[in-house]
C-alpha cells in the first residue's frame, strides 16, 4: 500500500483464472523451492499444517481458486485478486468480507531477493499458508472491521499490529523460537534474522506496545513481538482494538530502535 508501483496486475479472465508465462512460473518455482528448504525448523507447526493443507504446486503459480477452496473450507476465508497496491479502504474491507487481498503479480528476477510491495509469493506463501488456522483468521477478520471503524489516524496505529503479527510475528513453542509472521516467512534474509541473530529485540507480545512500536518495511526488522500461543491471536480478535488504540494514543509511541532513513540525494 506504498504510492507507486512498477509491477503491473494480472486481470483474471472470465473463468477467474489468471495467465502467467512460463517465465513467471519458473521464478515462482525457485522462490518456492529456496523458501521451502530455509523454513525448515524455523517456522510454527501451524505454518507447516497450513503449507500441507493447501498443497501449493512447486513448479507454478496457483490460481486463487485452488487456493480459495481449501481456506473456504477450513476458515471461511478467499483469496482476492488485486493490483499490486490498493487503498486502506479497500484493505480494511476485503479482510472485514474474509477476502485476502493477494497481489496477483509475481516479482521480477532483478528483485529475487527483496522488494517493498508484496507479490503473490509473499501473498500465498507467507499468508494464506497461516489463515487455515482458525485463530488468525479470525484475527484477521477482526483486524479488517476495525479498520472499516478506524480513522486516518488510527489506521497508523492498527498498520503496527498488522505489521508486527500477520507479517513480523513470532511464536514461542516448547521446541523454540518459531515464525508465523508471512513477511518472514516469505524472505530468505529474514527467516533466518528473525531468529538467529542477536542484533533485533524480541520482546514478549503486548498489543498496546505494538500499536506504540513504529518500523521501517525497508530493512531488517529491529523489534519482533512473541507470542506464548497462536490462540492468544483468537483472543486479541475478541478484544476492543478501538479501546487498544487509545490506550497506545495516550501513551505515546516508543522511541525508534532503527537508524533514520538517510534521504537520496537530488
């Protein structure tokens, strides 16, 4: 949802299948297939009984029906094909519908490693891998309709706790340190960071700290925010978040942990 973007979507034909060339497919293929062997041992079982259930093709893009008909029935949820960046608006309301808005371009070879707007990679599988879990798409949902509620300024805030649970969470388990979050689990870099380096501060999951925890999408996270359990998630889904926001309002934000981002010159 940043300003501007150089990919270009994919429009779904009449049958809503979407066309890629045989270009695009081989890049999704050696995302899936670097990804899947760095995530071994690193992300949350959920995460991997999720990557079982929807049986994501290794060899090509999956369409957002393939993907739409196992989350339909486990949690209720669809995929929603969109342009490589829409409006909060929109945002709040597909998630409030159980629509997961999914990019529906693939990145190009040049940007393998990193780029800031999320692609179908990122979109399929970092994300919809987690909604077959009841309790984060049910957080999700609820994030969605408190979004719908929410003013510009609020949205900020709520953009954290996207940020620093859909995208950035991690989970402790009795095995350890695991990653549930899609923008980890989706980056080679990070997916390792995010759990053996000693460089960012792990901090235990409150949801007031992370509505007051500003980031950067550009670098490295700095903060990750644990959760002792995925269910935690269910219950944060039934709390008030428009009472959490003003909360992390009267609070005030914490100080930056990351350096400021150094202006390009002209």
């Amino acid at each position: 949802m940043g300003k501007s973007t150089k990919y270009e979507a994919k429009i779904p034909d009449e049958n809503g299948i979407i066309h890629y060339s045989e270009d695009e497919h081989a890049v999704w293929a050696e995302l899936y297939q670097r990804q899947i062997k760095i995530i071994e041992g690193r992300v949350c079982k959920e995460f991997m009984d999720g990557l079982e259930m929807l049986k994501l093709p290794e060899n090509r893009i999956p369409q957002p029906g393939e993907i739409s008909e196992v989350l339909m029935e486990r949690t209720g949820w669809q995929v929603a094909p969109v342009p490589a960046l829409i409006n909060f608006d929109d945002f709040f309301r597909l998630l409030s519908e159980r629509r997961f808005p999914a990019a529906s371009f693939i990145r190009s070879r040049e940007e393998m490693d990193y780029l800031q707007e999320p692609d179908i990679f990122h979109e399929i599988f970092g994300h919809t891998t987690m909604l077959t879990h009841q309790a984060f798409a049910d957080f999700t949902e609820a994030y969605g309709k408190a979004g719908m509620r929410a003013s510009k300024a609020e949205r900020v805030l709520l953009a954290r706790l996207y940020w620093f649970t859909v995208e950035f969470g991690l989970l402790q388990t009795a095995s350890g340190l695991k990653i549930y979050g899609g923008g980890i689990a989706s980056s080679p870099g990070e997916t390792v960071y995010a759990l053996e380096s000693d460089e960012p501060i792990r901090r235990p999951f409150d949801p007031v700290d992370a509505l007051r925890t500003p980031y950067r999408i550009d670098i490295y996270q700095t903060v990750y925010y644990v959760l002792d359990r995925m269910d935690d998630l269910f219950g944060l889904a039934q709390q008030d978040l428009h009472a959490l926001i003003r909360t992390a309002r009267t609070l005030g934000e914490f100080t930056p942990t990351y350096p400021p981002k150094q202006k390009e010159a002209a």
